[in-house]
C-alpha cells in the first residue's frame, strides 16, 4: 500500500474503533500528511518503512526551527508514534523510530479567561430578535456550564426538559458522558429561546440550536457570533467558545477551591489537565496581594 493509502486505513480505524472525533482524525491526518510530506523531500530510496530514529530528530529539529513550538511538536510526535505502532501491529514495520524521541519544551501558556466583569458585560446584553435570543442561551450555557464547543452544537431537543431542571448529559471526548449542572441565568435563556426557537428549525430538525436556515448550528457559526457579540460589549477580540470555557472552570475554582468537582464538570480525564486553573486562580491572588500588602506596594 502506499504511504497516503496506509494513513486513510490507520484514521478510518482509530475514528471507527477507538471513537476519537472528527477534530482529532483531522489534526491526526495533517500530522502524518507532514511525516509523509517530509520522507518524501529524503534523497534515495527512503520511505516511511525505512525511516529512523535520527532521521525523526532531525525531522523534530527542523520543524522547530521552522517556528513550531513544544506542544504541536509533541502532538505531531505522538500521532507518528501511534501511526508507528499500528504499522508494526501489521508487520509493516520491526522497529518503530518515534519511540523514544521527545519534543522540545516550550513554555506553558495559561488559558485566557474573562474577569467576572467582563463575563457578565458579555451575557447582559439582552434582545428581542430570535437570534440573539438564541446566541443568549448558547453563551449562557458555555459560560454556567463549561461545555466543548461540540458538545453544545452536538445537544438535540430531548435534553430540554432535563436541562430546564437543572442539569445537562453531554458527550464529551472518546464519546464519554458526563452530566453537569446547570445554572439558573442559563436555563432562564434556554427556556426563552425554546418558546422561539420554532420561528427559526426547520419542520423534524432535532438539534436543540439551529442556524439561520433552520438545521443544526455550525460550530464556525457559534464562534463568529460569540466573536460579534463580545465587540459589540468592547471585550477583547480574541473571545472564543473555549474561553467561556476556561472562565467558567477559573471562576467555579476560584469561589469553592474543589479541584475534583472541577475536574468532573470539564470532564477532563486527569486532574492535570485542570490543575492549570490553580495557576490563573493563583494569579488571581497574586494581584490581590499586591496590591493590598503594605510591603508589596511600590513606592
């Protein structure tokens, strides 16, 4: 087979066996269409099969003195690697030439979040027109809940009535639940927007949150219109659904100091993937001590 017929049967498997998104299979399939791109420029016979482990150093070097930082290079290492071991489950292989080869470090960026001001200058901005009735809810729901951008595009009308009561089941990442709670403001703006929503569906469209032409939202949509509204309130450019997100678990944080409730409502499947909120609630004091600390204040 050859390289790019061996990268479509290795996707079609993980996203089929292993349920991994339709996000994750795309980044995966740019990863290795570079891995392939960068065998092909070797001079003589080299291929994919014959690749080495200093060949994938120098590789690594040269896309990071190309501009890739650590974090993409590691993704970029760990999509090889497991391609790799799929080649060599099926005897396409012996060795595999990724085990063992590490990405550079690079510094941990925090995640970007809005103060509690800015968030509720984001969600105060009321309207009657059924789109901004609609973005009303979704925004609210980002922000009391802390759901993926998929997971609020991806929700159907059957959670209506538990979402009303209080609490939403989402499909997070490697297709597990999880059920999270859900704040009064939210479930006030849902339950508005699903006495209007049929101005808008479109007649047997299932999705609770519909786009202008009545079928389901596109995500793209959502972060255009969360884009939008956060220039109309004057907050930053950069607002994005994640960022919601990211402020939704700082904030939850920042007031109970419960790591593992946290945790659970992001559904993030190690505590160290939430323990970066602990640094921004850090920040947080940090700030706080600065400027209220006699021997911290600049003189």
């Amino acid at each position: 087979m050859l390289a790019g017929e061996l990268v479509n049967a290795y996707l079609d498997e993980i996203a089929q066996q292993r349920r991994q998104s339709p996000h994750t299979v795309s980044n995966y399939r740019r990863d290795l269409n570079v891995l392939i791109g960068i065998v092909g420029e070797l001079p003589g016979a080299c291929s994919l099969h014959s690749v080495q482990s200093h060949q994938i150093r120098r590789f690594i070097a040269q896309l990071h003195a190309r501009g890739l930082g650590g974090r993409s290079l590691a993704r970029m290492l760990s999509a090889w690697r497991g391609f790799y071991r799929w080649l060599g489950l099926r005897g396409q292989v012996t060795v595999n030439p990724v085990e063992g080869v590490r990405a550079p470090k690079s510094a941990k960026a925090l995640p970007k979040v809005l103060s509690p001001d800015e968030a509720n200058r984001l969600l105060d901005a009321a309207s009657d027109e059924v789109l901004e009735i609609r973005d009303q809810a979704m925004f609210e729901l980002f922000y009391s809940s802390g759901l993926r951008l998929a997971e609020l595009a991806a929700l159907d009308l059957d959670c209506l009535d538990d979402l009303l009561a209080g609490e939403v089941r989402v499909l997070g990442k490697r297709s597990k639940l999880r059920l999270v709670p859900v704040g009064s403001k939210a479930r006030e703006a849902v339950g508005v927007w699903a006495t209007r929503r049929a101005e808008v569906a479109a007649p047997e469209q299932t999705a609770l949150f519909v786009g202008q032409r009545g079928g389901r939202i596109h995500p793209r949509v959502i972060e255009e219109r969360l884009k939008r509204r956060a220039l109309a309130q004057g907050l930053p450019t950069s607002v994005h659904p994640h960022m919601l997100r990211h402020s939704f678990a700082s904030h939850v944080l920042q007031s109970s100091g419960d790591l593992r409730a946290v945790q659970e409502m992001l559904g993030h499947a190690s505590i160290a993937s939430t323990q970066v909120y602990t640094h921004l609630d850090f920040q947080h004091l940090a700030k706080v001590y600065d400027a209220a600390h006699p021997r911290a204040k600049r003189k």
